[in-house]
C-alpha cells in the first residue's frame, strides 16, 4: 500500500509538470500574438457574429429595405466648421482637408448602403451620431455599417464592435472600463492578460480588452443612448466625450426626441452637452412606394391573392391615416409582414386580413396600430410552420415572453440583456442561499452511503422501511427519528459550508477551472492546518491533530485558491457555448475535488496506518473519508465558483413557483425565440429583445390569464390566438 501511495505521487506530480509546461507553451504564444494580431482575430469573431445574426434577423428578407437618413438639425450638433476646424487640429494639419469629406451637412444625406461612405469619407474625424425615431431602424443601418466596414479592413488596423448602451450604469462605472467589461464579456479571451509591453507597469494587469481600447485598435459603435435612464444621459454623453475625444472614431445612436433633452436641458435640469467632434444624421420615414413594394414583394409579388390582401391598406399609406403613419418604420413593416403574410406551404385564407388595420374606430391613432403589431406580433411567430412545428404554444410563449421582461424591467431595473447567469436575480437572496446550502447538506447526506459504503447504510434505513414496511412499528418510529437528527445535522453544515465558499462567490460563467499559486493562500492553508493540529492534539492525541490538521488545511487552500477563469482564445461567443464551458466547469470542479480528496485520504491513512499499527484498516477509512470529504468541498466549489449550479437552482425554483410559465428547457425556448420566432435578438453571449418597445409592452401586461396549458401547438388555427394585454 505504501508503494502504491510513493507511486501515486510520483506519477501525478510528472503529470502535473507536463501540464505545466504546456501551459506555459501556450501562453507563451498567446503573448507573442500581440495586440494587432488579437485584433485581427477579434475582426474575423466579430465578423462571423453579425453576418450570422443578419442572417437570423432577416435584415435582407426578401430584400434590404432602403432607408433614408437626412442631415441632423443643426441645433443638435457641431456647425460644420468647427467639426472641420476639430478634425484638422486633432490630426495636427489644419491646412490639409481630405478632397472626399462633404462641403457641409447637406453632403451626408444618403440612403441604405451609403452609410459606409458617408462614415469613411464625407464626415470629417469619423465620428458620426445616427439620430431617428422609434423603430427608424438605428440598429440595423448600425448593423450594415459593421458588416460594410469589416471586409475593406487593413490588417493591424480597428476592429468596429458594437456596444449595447443599455447595460451600462454611468453612475457605476466610467465609460473605458464598461467598454473593457463588455469586450471581455462578449469576447471571453479578451479578459486574459493583455501581452508585455501593453500589460502596464510592474505590478499592473492590464487585460487584453482594455489594451486593445488603449491602443485605439476597436471603434465603438454605440447603440441606444436613449435607453439609458433619463437622469443619466446628460452625464453619459459627457463621459463618452471625455474617454472618447475628438480625433476617435465613433458611432452613437439614439432617439432623436431623448437626445434632444440631454443635449438642450431645462434651465434648472443642468448644463447642456453634446456629442463633440460629431456630425449627425437623422432616419427619416421609409418611402410609402418603397412600403408597398415592400410588404407585397414579401407576401409573394405583384398579384399574387397573399398581395392583393394589402391593397386597402397600400392605398392608405401615402395619407395621414393612423395606418399610413403607423407604417413607415422599418420595424413595423416587419411586424406586418410577421403577422399578416403568410410563409411557404400556409394558406392566406386562415390569416387575419391586414385591412382591419384600416379600421379608424379600433385603431384610432398611430400608437393603437403599433400597439396591435406588437401584441399580435408573438402569436404570428410561434405559429406552426410546415416541417417546423411550434415546440410552445403562442400562450406559453406570451407567458415565458411576459417573466422574462418583467425580469428584465424589475430585477435589472429596465436592462436589455436577458443573459441566462442573472437568472438568480429574479430569485430572492435569502432563497438562493437557502437552495444553496440545502442542495449542500442534502448532497452530504446522499454521500455518505456512497463513500463509506454499509457502515453508515442506517442513513437510508428509514427510506427501506417505508418502502417495505409501511410507516407503522416503533422500530420505523426510531428510524424515522435517526433520520431527522441527522438531517438537524447535515442541512446546518451545509449552510454553513455554502457560507464559506461564497466569500469568494462567482456569478458570472466560467471557461475553465484555475489554481492560484499565491503566498497568501498558502500561507493561510498551513497557519489553518498548524492551528487545527494543535488543537486536536491537545484535545485528543497526536493521531488526531495530524490528520485533522492536514484536513483543515487542504480545505483552506481549496476555498482560498480554487478559482475559475477565462477562455485562452479571443472569440465570439453564443449562450448556449457559454453555458455548455460553464456546466463542463461545474463537474470538472466535482471530480477535481474528488481525486485530490481520494488521494489526501490515501496518503493520509497511509501516515496514520505506520502510526498505529493498522495499515489497512486506516487506509480504508482514509481513503473514504478523503473522497467524500473532496467530493463535498468540489460541490460546494462548483456550486459557488461558477454560474450553472446557481442558474439550475434558480430555474426548478422558478419553474415550481410559477408552474406552466417557465418551460423546463429555458435555453431550448430561448434559443427557439431568437433562431426560429425572431423575438429575440443575440448579442454576444446574451439576448435582448427584438426591440426596447416589445420588451416594455410584454412588461406591462397586467392581467393574468389561466395558466398556459402543457399542450403542444398542432392546430392551424392556433396561430389566430391573440395575447390578453
């Protein structure tokens, strides 16, 4: 036995060096890549992201709707020859103007593709702000503009990146650093360690993502300035002025009514600011012609019976009709077309007509008939589709739909990101913890049959009793009573040991699983194993003190320096992946934790067995209560260091506290919602809304409707099922 043990050793610690080595290899070089080659890598991620999520939001179905853009007001940005004589100075060569920039702000009206040319040459500086009214179609012209800056791109040179501005807090963190976050949130390898020399001085850690912005080798691409709150805008567009000055690169694009209020405030609301160095342009509503070709191009060409279906209201749409102002956005032409036309292999007759959109005495102003795109939007698309059968009915949809925007507005007050780690928000604290630690000390009592095998059987002797017996007999009585007290005894220290890992709590996803090789743990491990020791030496015996000791410390080392990390590659991300690394994380915590307990037990048991003259009887029991020592803390480690534990609990809970609204597969509906329906939108590793006014719309639903049958949709006239709002 004692061979084995030195052999043991022996060969995990070669492994461990090979391991080692390799990883060394590795980072090596990753730190001879350097940042323009990262920035290449980043290009190519990014790339592959948005072309595919073009292709998800259909932005080209069934062709590229054109919209045109006109020069912003003048009250709302720099006068032209300031932005010029900014641009200039900033280059240092106020005497050279490039021959491509525009005369003046007329220069920059423009239409569909033309954003890139008008970003790259007419605006002097490339610092561009894209105003428009709601459902103008911001996001998708920002959209183009990355997918059109991406393929000219030189080697070596900036990376466009779109930055949701939703999640950003300016009260909490300066614009730099929540750029440097969200890098390295959507693109995991970018929160490693950036490359020596742009890793900063001694004893700095710069990570790459924030070498990359220091570098000014990524152009932000702001998206939604006016879904910060209100009191914040103000401040906001300062700081980006401030982190981002003249002579940068940027886009930004807002609301032209929430712009307008942070850049000219009340006289006692504070000092107004607006967006320096930038000239503007503002979205303008889609050509009725381009409307009509439009929507009945979509419903099959020029007369087709699915065509002919629009007629009532095409002719409505050039006129100030609450319909033909209601459609001239790019958004609710696609929800139009979403509800009202149908797809291959459907039949027009089972559809609602579009006229009723005509009817001024339901639909008395714009907003009613936007309200009715949006509420008839989710039934449209969770219909049943030939060879794409609905997995959930439109009504349990409409109740997933309606949590997860609620959860949104109230648990992450009125965020866009629906990202499967911040689930456990809508779950109250105390709650968490609870489920934490019961799963804890319900794991340590279902471990302990399987780590010490028949010698503690009894634990599960009231369940046989039940189950051969029934429940009458004092014996049972006695059973059951054992059985409570030690459920009085492991659910405490499981709490207990969920409060300890959670010192060092993670809540957000893990890559892979890291040692931290530091002084401090180490230190605090064998001062934690001295201590315990003496203690149990003085106490009880010697025997006891060193294995106790050893036990204490190996458990301080592993709270202490058990961690997790990010991905070593810079590249995009999906939820799904993200998850997938994270749970692989989890179980790898699990049968790390089991192997270094099996093994500590083994050495242990050895020692003690020299000690007391009884090798196999303490190599047994130390082996034993080694693994289920390890296995407990690996648990427990899993549970706290990384995201899926924690996402798991939060979702059976929600799914029993809310039985039938949350479907027990959340990330297949999820995926199904962006993918298949086109309700959600993917950026990055987390989903948002197909837009802010849907999110807002499904939080609003007040009334509660009988709980969504389980059901599959298999019936055609599903599909005419119409949420209660």
């Amino acid at each position: 036995m004692g061979g084995t043990a030195v052999g043991l050793v022996v060969g995990v610690a070669s492994l461990w060096m090979s391991w080692l080595g390799y990883r060394a290899d590795r980072r090596e070089h990753a730190d001879g890549l350097g940042l323009t080659a990262m920035a290449d890598e980043l290009a190519l991620a990014v790339r592959t992201q948005w072309q595919a999520e073009a292709r998800v939001r259909r932005l080209d179905e069934p062709y590229a709707l054109a919209v045109p853009w006109w020069p912003a007001r003048a009250d709302l940005v720099e006068p032209w020859d300031i932005l010029v004589r900014t641009t200039t100075g900033a280059r240092a060569d106020r005497a050279a103007l490039s021959p491509a920039w525009a005369g003046g702000p007329e220069g920059l009206a423009g239409s569909d593709a033309e954003i890139v040319e008008v970003f790259t040459a007419r605006v002097p500086g490339r610092r561009l702000l894209i105003l428009g009214e709601p459902g103008a179609g911001k996001t998708m012209m920002l959209v183009r503009l990355l997918l059109g800056l991406l393929p000219s791109r030189e080697p070596g040179s900036p990376v466009p990146v779109i930055f949701p501005l939703a999640s950003w807090d300016p009260d909490r963190l300066e614009l730099d650093a929540w750029l440097a976050e969200r890098l390295a949130t959507d693109y995991p390898g970018l929160a490693a360690p950036a490359p020596a020399p742009a890793a900063g001085g001694p004893g700095q850690v710069t990570s790459r993502a924030r070498a990359l912005l220091d570098q000014r080798l990524i152009i932000p691409l702001l998206d939604g300035f006016d879904e910060l709150p209100p009191h914040t805008r103000a401040v906001a567009l300062d700081a980006v002025n401030r982190a981002l000055p003249p002579g940068t690169p940027l886009v930004l694009t807002s609301r032209t009514t929430e712009y307008r209020a942070a850049v000219d405030p009340p006289a006692d609301a504070g000092v107004p600011v607006r967006l320096t160095g930038a000239a503007g342009i503002e979205l303008h509503a889609v050509d009725p012609e381009e409307a009509a070709t439009y929507l009945r191009r979509d419903a099959g060409g020029e007369g087709t019976p699915s065509a002919e279906r629009w007629r009532p209201v095409l002719s409505l749409l050039p006129t100030d009709t609450p319909v033909g102002q209601a459609l001239r956005t790019p958004l609710t032409l696609f929800l139009a077309r979403t509800i009202y036309n149908p797809r291959p292999g459907e039949r027009p007759a089972a559809f609602p007509d579009p006229a009723e959109l005509c009817d001024t005495t339901r639909f008395p102003t714009a907003a009613d008939v936007r309200a009715q795109l949006f509420d008839g939007f989710i039934p449209a698309a969770y219909r049943p589709l030939p060879g794409q059968p609905a997995r959930w009915t439109s009504r349990q949809a409409l109740y997933t739909l309606t949590f997860l925007a609620r959860h949104l507005e109230d648990d992450l007050h009125g965020g866009a990101d629906l990202a499967w780690w911040q689930l456990r928000l809508a779950v109250p604290e105390t709650t968490r913890r609870l489920l934490a630690g019961t799963t804890l000390g319900a794991s340590i009592f279902l471990l302990t049959p399987l780590s010490f095998g028949l010698l503690t059987l009894f634990s599960l002797a009231p369940l046989l009793s039940f189950l051969l017996w029934g429940w009458d007999g004092g014996l049972r009585w006695s059973l059951l009573w054992n059985f409570a007290e030690e459920c009085a005894a492991y659910l405490p220290a499981g709490w207990l040991l969920s409060r300890v890992f959670r010192l060092r709590e993670r809540n957000t996803p893990a890559v892979r699983g890291r040692w931290s090789w530091n002084r401090r743990s180490l230190l605090l491990a064998l001062g934690t194993a001295v201590l315990v020791g003496l203690v149990f030496d003085s106490f009880v015996n010697r025997v006891a003190g060193i294995g106790w000791g050893a036990v204490a410390g190996l458990v301080c080392w592993l709270i202490t320096a058990w961690g997790a990390a990010p991905a070593d590659l810079a590249s995009a991300t999906s939820p799904q992946e993200l998850l997938r690394q994270d749970r692989k994380v989890f179980w790898s915590f699990v049968r790390t934790g089991a192997l270094l307990g099996l093994l500590a037990g083994l050495l242990l048991g050895v020692l003690l067995g020299y000690l007391e003259s009884s090798l196999v009887h303490d190599t047994v029991f130390g082996c034993g209560i080694g693994f289920w020592i390890g296995l407990v803390l690996g648990l427990a480690a899993a549970l706290h260091r990384t995201a899926w534990g924690d996402f798991t609990l939060s979702r059976l809970y929600l799914a029993v506290r809310h039985r039938g609204v949350l479907p027990r597969h959340l990330m297949a509906f999820l995926a199904d919602a962006h993918q298949v329906r086109g309700v959600l939108r993917q950026v990055g590793p987390v989903y948002q809304f197909r837009h802010i006014d849907l999110q807002r719309r499904l939080a609003r639903h007040t009334e509660a409707p009988p709980l969504p049958a389980p059901a599959r949709a298999t019936r055609p006239e599903d599909a005419g099922e119409r949420p209660l709002t």
